[in-house]
C-alpha cells in the first residue's frame, strides 16, 4: 500500500475516543443573562419557580403562555426570545406525574433546542430532590453527537449546564459516559472497528478504572478452547476474531457474578448466504450487543458501584470468502456440540455458542445474553421494545422492571419446547436456522440457550431493532442509541437472586 494511503488510514483509525462528559453544576440561584430552561407542570408553576424572575419578566412569560395556549404536557415546549435580561426562555412541560425517565427527557429537550447556546441553566428548584441528577443525566445523553468524520463549518460546542436549586449532577455522569462509548462504538464504520481494534478501544476506556480485569482470547487461544462456532464465523474475514471478556468486582460485591455475553460481529455482510446490498450498510451495527455489555460495566465500574460482573464480548467479522463456511457446514462448539450451518447469515448465534459455554467459568448467578440477532423481533415488536426470552419468570421480571425505571423497555417473547425441537438438524445436533420459517427470533432465542447450563438462570435480549433509530427523541439523537447500557446498569445494581 502507498505510504500517503497508510498514513491516512492511520489518521482515521485515530479517530478520538468518547470525550469526557459535559460539566453539569449546581447553583442556588439562577443567572440573570443567557438561556434559562423553565420545565412547567402547570400555569401555577411559574409563581414557584418565579424567584428566578423578576416580576416584570413573570407577568411577560405568564402573557406568552397563554397566548401561545402552551399545554404543560410532557415534551411541549415554547421558546421565548429577548425576555428581561434573557437571550432565551425555554418553557418545557413537565406533564402531571412526571417519572424520573421524564425529568431525563427535560434535560434532553434542552440539550437538544438550547445545548448550543451560550450558557444554559435549568431551574429544578421545585422539582424532586432526585430531579439534579436526572436532568443531569437527560442532559448529557441529549448532547450526544457522533461527528468524527465531518469538518462542521465551524464546530459544534455544547454549553455546559447550570442546574438551579439542590442535588446531585454526577451520580449518573459515568452512565452518560459509557453510553457515549456504547454510541461510539456502534456508529463507527467497520474499516475503523474490527475486533481488534474493538479491543483496543475497550482497553483505552478501562484506563486506569479499580476492580477491571480485562482478558483476550486470539486465534489459538480459542483454537485451545475448542471455540469451532466463533472461528468458523471469523474465518471468512481478514480482520481475526476475539473473545473480550471484561470482569469488574466492587467492594462488598456477591461472590458470583452476573455474566453479559454479547454479539459482536463488527460487520455482517451474510458471509457466502449473501445480504442484500440495500441497507447493508447498517450491518457495521451488528456489534451492538458487545457494545452494551462492555458499556454496562464501564459504567458500574467507573461509579466503583458493589456488584460483580462479566462482560463477553463475541467478536468476528462475517464475511464471504474462499476460506468462508458454507451453508451444510457442520462446526463444533466448545462444548462438543456440533451445529449444521444452514445459513451463514445466522452467525450470532455462532459466536454467542461459544460465549455462552466459556460462560460457565464464572459459576454465573445469571447469564443475560444481547444481540443484534434477527430481523423478526422488529417485526413483532417494532423500534418500542427489545425481546426478551427467559424460562425464569424472576429474572424476566427483574429485567422488564430494569427497562421500565430506564426508559429502555423489554416484552417479553417465548421459548416454547417445540421451538428446540424446531432447531435440531438432521447432521448435526443443532441447526443455526430454520429457513425462514417462523418465529424466527424465538428459534434464535432458544439455540442460544441451548449453549448455556439449564441450572443458570439466563434471558437473551435481542435488541436488533433497537441499535440504530432513524428519528432522535430527547436522549436519544438519531443513529445509534447506545440501548442496553443503562437498562443493564440499573438491573446488574438492583439484582436480587430468585429461584
Ligand atoms: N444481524 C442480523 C439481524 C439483523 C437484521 C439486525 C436486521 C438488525 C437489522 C442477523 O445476523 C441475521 O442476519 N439474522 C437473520 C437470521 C436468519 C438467517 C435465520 C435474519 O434475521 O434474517
Ligand atoms: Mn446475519
Ligand atoms: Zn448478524
């Protein structure tokens, strides 16, 4: 390769790692000039939060609201221009029984219409004690923009934001940030992340974090494991795959831990059972569920939260080649089990085969398994929902709750046993797919399981339609949606073991 080609690969590949979080800060009170974000349940409110104005700049806002018929619902905003000593106020609703995904939704309405003012400050002094970190939170998420190829004509800064009354900004900081790395991750084309480079990444955000033990098994490290379904998936691709396995124990944690297998196929092009070329290009997703688990314990371990757990990242690039599997290929996992390839399209159930038995390691007090892994959870559930499959009513529980305290919600989708017998291959013990006869991201749910221990309480979260979003709400931008970092983040902390 020519040397000026090498060096401007080089150039990309040094593509910056997530910037570090946005400041946030407290303030009694609120400054007289600049942006002032107004979140209102009702016309009363503006008398409470009314300290902040004077009473010229109260009677003004009090006429624009009711001209402007402003409704107070959740999401509903008004943006007043030159009031008083204001460049801006930015009215939000609040609705009537805002939840804490509501408040984060404030922050994120002002990180989005006002993050590239001059100054921005929020009044939260009649809001919960809790609102601080929330809207925090909102905030930061908002913010999020992944512009690491573009030359913006003149380049976007984001104001840090001023919260007035009481509270904590930083409890969920190190969430934004590995949300932000999550983001990152998954945006980034393929040529740029590959499983190694996947790796190196990961390392550079573990820098110097307490409690992390950070393991990678190359080629003949899983040769030596008998990993035959990740290598069969890798060796179709000059990039060589990894398995990533980041561990982090807190102070005072349980003795067994939580394990987060993910997908990580850093492209999919199908490999030999070829994608069709329209849309292809969202592919450089597919290694979102890797994204999420190593997210998930960037964010525990960075807040040194006391919990004890796992990520494993199933890294391979899927592609077609000489060397490629072919479909009736038969491949052995690391457990003994050998599987027909029906297609080679289903390759994350392949990769995350052999995660889900190297799992065992740990004696898991779960195994929560994510991935990009069919087209057919979309169909069911649309851009609302991930899927969830579980056989333990508890650990389905303690997930959908975990989706519900986040905003990153679950429903719940069966394993029937008929859906094993669906999957059983008449060469092999197990076939990676049933030809397109449904449903589709049940039989993938339940090959999955089929790698695990049936003492270990497991669910697989397929979050194929939840990767990317083609239209931005508050504390999500359009692109990728880092989903699964905070949902896990908050079901790893609040985990109790059922039975
Ligand atoms: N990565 C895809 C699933 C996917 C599809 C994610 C669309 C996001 C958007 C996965 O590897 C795949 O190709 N699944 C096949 C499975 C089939 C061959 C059994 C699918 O869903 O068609
Ligand atoms: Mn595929
Ligand atoms: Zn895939």
């Amino acid at each position: 390769m020519r040397p000026l080609i090498l060096a401007m690969l080089a150039g990309l590949a040094a593509a910056p790692a997530a910037a570090a979080v946005l400041p946030v800060t407290v303030a009694a009170q609120a400054p007289a000039a600049g942006t002032l974000v107004l979140p209102l349940a009702n016309a009363g409110d503006l008398a409470r939060v009314g300290t902040a104005l004077d009473a010229a700049t109260q009677a003004a806002v009090s006429r624009a609201l009711t001209a402007a018929a402003f409704d107070y619902k959740a999401k509903s905003t008004l943006s007043l221009r030159g009031i008083g000593t204001y460049d801006r106020l930015l009215i939000v609703g609040l609705g009537a029984a805002p939840t804490r995904v509501d408040l984060q939704n404030i922050g994120g309405i002002a990180a989005r219409e006002a993050g590239k003012d001059k100054a921005v400050a929020l009044v939260a002094s009649h809001l919960p004690a809790t609102a601080a970190t929330d809207v925090a939170l909102g905030y930061r998420l908002g913010s999020y923009s992944f512009d690491a190829y573009k030359k913006p004509e003149k380049p976007v800064v984001r104001a840090p934001l001023t919260v007035v009354g009481a509270g904590n900004t930083d409890e969920q900081a190190s969430v934004a940030e590995a949300v932000a790395f999550t983001r990152d991750l998954v945006a980034e084309p393929a040529n740029i992340i590959y499983p190694e480079s996947f790796v190196e990444r990961t390392r550079a955000a573990f820098a110097g974090v307490g409690g992390v033990k950070i393991e990678v098994l190359d080629v003949p490290a899983m040769e030596k494991l008998g990993m035959g379904a990740i290598l069969s998936v890798g060796k179709g691709s000059t990039r060589p795959p990894r398995m990533l396995i980041v561990e982090y124990k807190g102070a005072g944690a349980p003795a067994k831990p939580i394990v987060l297998p993910g997908k990580g196929i850093t492209f999919d092009s199908g490999g030999i059972s070829i994608k069709p070329g329209t849309g292809m290009w969202r592919m450089k997703n597919d290694m979102a569920g890797a994204a999420s688990v190593v997210g998930a314990v960037l964010a525990l371990s960075k807040a040194r939260a006391p919990v004890n757990v796992v990520a494993i990242a199933a890294l391979a690039e899927n592609m077609p080649d000489g060397n490629a599997s072919r479909p009736g290929d038969v491949v052995r996992a690391m457990n003994g089990k050998t599987i027909e390839i029906i297609s080679t399209d289903a390759e994350g159930r392949l990769v995350l085969a052999d995660a889900m038995v190297y799992a065992k390691k740990y004696d898991p007090a779960a195994i929560v398994d994510l991935a990009t892994l069919t087209g057919a959870v979309g169909g069911a559930l649309g851009n609302e929902y991930a899927g969830l499959f579980s056989r333990q009513d508890w650990l389905a529980d303690q997930l959908i709750a975990a989706g519900k305290a986040t905003g990153e919600e679950l429903w719940r989708l069966p394993l029937h046993p008929n859906h094993l017998e669906d999957v059983k291959s008449d060469y092999a013990d197990i076939r990676n797919s049933t030809e397109g006869n449904q449903p589709g991201a049940s039989h993938g749910a339940v090959f999955i399981g089929y790698f695990g221990d049936p003492k270990t309480p497991w669910a697989h979260l397929d979050i194929a339609s939840m990767a990317m979003s083609s239209e931005a709400v508050p504390t999500v931008p359009k692109g990728a949606t880092g989903y699964g970092v905070q949902l896990l983040d908050r079901f790893v902390r609040d985990f109790k073991p059922g039975n």
